[in-house]
C-alpha cells in the first residue's frame, strides 16, 4: 500500500523503508543544493510539524501543538548530540516521548522536502503493521511510527541543530511528545495506534 500527500513528490511517497528515503534525501540535496549555512531552520521545524498533522489524521489522531518547554528541551537534546556526542543517541532519563533522525549531506534540500522525507522515513516502519493485536517487543523496530501516531500525544517540541564536519553538514533532529507514546500495553496500543481512514484498494491519499 502507498501513501499519496497533497503537494510531496509521489516519487517520496512511494517508498517503503528507510534507506530508500535517504537516498531521496541525498538526491534531493544534489538537484537543490541550498546553502547549509543559510538554511532556515526556523522552516524546517514549521514543517515538521505540519507533517506530524497530516499523516496524524489520517490515522484518527488529533492535531500535536508546539510546546515551548518541549521545544526548549528538544533543541537542547538535538545540540548535545550534534556537537557532543555526534551521534543518535535517546535522553535518559526522560519523562517524554522522543524520536531521532539524522543526515549528512554538502547541501540541502528545501526545508518543505526535508521535513516530508524526514518523517515520511518514520512512516515507512509502519508497513506490514498489525492494528489488530499487540506484539510485545515490535517498538524496537516500528517505534518511530506509532509514536507519530500516538493518539494521546498532544504536545511536539522540536529541535534541529547542524554540525559541520569537513566538507559534510550534519543534521540532528530530536522530537519531543507530551504525553509519552509507546506504553507497553495491548490496551495502550489497540487505543492509540489507529488503522488508516481507508485501507482499501492499493493506496491511501493525504490532503
């Protein structure tokens, strides 16, 4: 099954796991070639966000709004990993919910396209998803998903921090949700990870 959102590439859309996404970004960086140092970061969280939206509903769960303490900690988060540990890695302790994505690249693609692949690649770990019943363990691999998801999640704060290394920009993305999703329960899961509005067919559209 594909996803097709109002206004993205289809050729985004159409992919089903991460490393092709990447990929994408990379390509997208090479025919844009935006200047990393004059990048409007402020953009590319708007963006984020917006994303968050869109495939949020159409999954029944309502609308995240930007928290100024969640977006606080989150750009905090994102500065720690860029310019200290330079590397993915989760906040311990943390009482929120917290998704990560990095990537590399001389040159950027526009904020909108980096936003979309960006939490487009936390989608694609939602293909083969079973709505119907809950499997112990399978955050570890679909945790970004239904954490994007996750109907209880209300507040998003997002951090974005650049790191250059040599002739290579580093983006640091941390994402921060109030409440916590992922709580190890069939009922948490049955509750907050919806199937799709329609599932027939071979694709569902995003407006």
């Amino acid at each position: 099954m594909f996803v097709s959102i109002s206004g993205v590439d289809p050729e985004l859309t159409k992919l089903t796991n991460p490393s092709d996404v990447m990929v994408y970004m990379q390509n997208k960086s090479l025919e844009d070639k935006l200047d990393p140092a004059e990048y409007s970061i402020k953009d590319l969280k708007k963006w984020i966000v917006h994303f968050h939206n869109k495939y949020r509903a159409h999954h029944s769960s309502p609308a995240v709004t930007v928290d100024s303490n969640l977006t606080n900690l989150a750009q905090k988060w994102s500065d720690e990993m860029a310019f200290h540990k330079k590397c993915l890695v989760h906040e311990q302790p943390s009482k929120y919910g917290e998704n990560l994505t990095s990537f590399a690249s001389s040159k950027f693609p526009s904020p909108k396209t980096c936003a979309a692949a960006l939490i487009h690649g936390f989608y694609t770990e939602g293909y083969g998803f079973n709505y119907t019943r809950f499997n112990p363990g399978s955050w570890s691999k679909v945790g970004h998903f239904t954490q994007l998801l996750w109907k209880n999640s209300r507040k998003i704060g997002v951090g974005v921090s650049v790191a250059k290394r040599g002739t290579m920009y580093h983006v640091y993305v941390c994402i921060k949700y109030d409440p916590p999703g992922n709580m190890q329960t069939s009922e948490a899961y049955m509750d907050n990870v919806r199937a799709p509005k329609s599932t027939s067919g071979c694709g569902c559209l995003i407006m």
